[in-house]
C-alpha cells in the first residue's frame, strides 16, 4: 500500500464480518485501487481465512464496542464503517452517539434508514409515491395462497426476521404454530422476472446506478445465485424511485428488489445496505463502492460508467436441487464470484 497518496493515506475502511459475497467484491475494490482497509474478524472459521486478503485482518470481538483499540492500533485520522449487514448497520446506528467525530458511519439516521429497510414502512412509503405494490391482506386469516408473511420490523428483539413465502396449507398451518404471526404483515406473491435496481445516492441528490436481472435464486427468497446486467436502470420504473429517494434526502447505498408481472414492475423490499451478488457492479464498471469512498472524501475521482456491460455473476456453491430458475438457462460457465485466483 506504498503507493496510496496522502489524501487517501488519511482514511482507514473498517469492514466487520458478515455477508462474505458482498465483503469479498468491496475487498477487491479496495485492492485495486489501493485503499487502506482493516477487515474485523469476529468469528474463527470466517470464510476470509480462505482468501489471500489475510494480511489485513485483525481479530477483535464486538468491534463496535471496542473502537477505540483499533484507534490506537492503527494511527489514521479518519475511520470509515462499511457495516456488511442489516443487523450491523441497526447495531451501528443505536450507538452512534458512542463514536466521535473521526468515526465515519455512512449511513442516514435511523429513522430515514428504518423507513426504508423496514419492509411495512417502505411499502407505505412507495404508496405515498404511487408505486406499485402488492397488495395487502387484512390479517393471515384472509389470505389466498400463496402469499408472502413479511415482518412488519425486521428486527425483533434482536432477533432478525424474514420473510416467508407460504404455498400450501402445511406451510401456513407451520407458519402459524411456529411464528407469532402478530410479527408479520401478509402480501399476495407476485411471480415473474426478478430484477435489482442498484443505488449509490450521493449528498448532492445525485446517483450512480445499475440494475440486474435475477436468473437463479435459492428458496424462500435466499441468496442471488446468478444473475446478469439489465437495463431497467435507464426506464421509468427507475426514475419512480430515483424521485423518491432524493424527496426522503437519502444518502448512501440501497437496493430495491422488484419483481415483473405482465408489463408492471411491483416493488418487493429495499435494502440500504450491501448485497450479496455485489461483484455483478463491480465487474460491470458501475461501481458503486467506489462512488461511497468518493462522497465521504477518501478518494478524489468520482467513478465513471463504462459502456460495454456484458460480465454476467454466478456462485455454484450456493446451488442446490431446491434453487428457482426465473428462465431456463445454462449458467454453469457463468463468471463464478469464487474462481477468481484470490481464495
């Protein structure tokens, strides 16, 4: 990291574990253009051990809590916080008040981020903004199958909770046993084409965007197996959200999962905080790590767009004989996110 100049030399990027796909594709970034990082390691068998990035690891328990050892570990006068989870970034954002000023968190205050992440809260939201939605059922009781439970906060008691997708009456009759179902709202499922629009909204209101077309996606809603560049970025559809986004002054990274049905695009969640399937922008040019290193100062050039964007993404690892296959096509030489050289 010799050739890092001073501007850059002032900032040290904070990665916590968790959400290894999308913490791999920020480490490549960083690698790449060469940025100081600190990757926590908070678990022992952490996939990060399997890489070539262990250089850069410091072992450390509840690293939110003990912030200032790394302070002290490590002299820099800026420290930036890129939390890689739902969980890490409500943690983050409840104690705050803790950090001082050299402590960078790039993310909005927890109302706005709540408003957002919270699946009920954004769905009234994208209402307010006549977006289109599924809709809702008055209680479980009234529900057609399938439908989706989805938890009205996604954090209970420190508990997260997602949603469940709900096909036949074993899995309902499961749902209620098992579940306190006064958690969860419940949403027609709306099948189709599944899409990502991908945001990095800048302080000024501006954005760098991206978008992906979901082909393989485990059950019950799980990981992005393999998916490729769409254009739904440069649409309508996208300039709905673009609208929203900058009316709540929202800053940061956030995905908005959609999904097709005829020619209508229904929203299905966000997310303001990193995913998984994170290599697909990377590797397309659009990266939009690069734009957050850029809004919060540690790197001077805001990042440009390039026009050839054909990488597709794919993790073999996560298939299995349960996955869903949004179209029928052969991904098994697709660009695999662990057959890079670097685990």
């Amino acid at each position: 990291m010799d050739q890092i100049n001073k501007k850059m030399k002032d900032y040290l990027i904070l990665i916590s574990s968790g959400n290894f796909r999308a913490i791999l594709s920020l480490i490549r970034t960083l690698e790449n253009i060469n940025i100081d990082y600190i990757y926590v390691l908070e678990q022992d068998n952490d996939p990060i051990l399997n890489t070539i990035y262990t250089k850069n690891i410091l072992k450390l328990k509840n690293f939110i809590q003990n912030i200032e050892i790394i302070k002290k570990k490590y002299s820099y006068k800026k420290y930036v916080i890129i939390p890689p989870s739902e969980t890490k970034n409500i943690k983050l954002l409840n104690n705050k008040n803790i950090f001082s000023d050299d402590i960078i968190i790039p993310l909005v205050d927890k109302e706005l981020y709540k408003k957002i992440s919270n699946k009920h809260a954004f769905y009234n939201t994208c209402v307010d903004y006549k977006i289109v939605v599924p809709k809702i059922y008055k209680n479980v009781n009234n529900t057609v199958l399938p439908f989706v439970a989805k938890p009205f906060t996604n954090i209970v008691k420190d508990k997260k909770l997602k949603p469940i997708l709900i096909f036949n009456k074993k899995q309902l009759d499961n749902f209620k046993k098992n579940h306190n179902t006064e958690n969860y709202f419940c949403q027609e499922y709306v099948d189709g084409k599944s899409y990502y629009l991908l945001y990095y909204f800048y302080k000024d209101g501006s954005c760098l965007k991206f978008s992906q077309q979901n082909i393989v996606q485990q059950p019950q809603g799980g990981s992005i197996v393999a998916a490729r560049p769409s254009n739904i970025h440069n649409d309508n559809i996208s300039e709905l959200y673009e609208k929203m986004f900058k009316s709540l002054n929202f800053r940061g990274l956030v995905m908005v999962d959609l999904m097709k049905r005829g020619n209508k695009f229904y929203m299905i969640e966000a997310n303001p905080r990193l995913w998984g399937p994170s290599q697909l922008f990377v590797d397309n040019g659009v990266n939009l790590f690069e734009a957050l290193l850029y809004d919060y100062g540690v790197i001077n050039k805001k990042p440009t767009v390039l026009q050839n964007q054909n990488q597709n993404y794919l993790c073999e690892k996560l298939i299995n004989k349960d996955v869903i296959y949004y179209e029928n096509i052969d991904v098994k030489n697709w660009n695999d996110i662990y057959k890079r050289g670097d685990m």
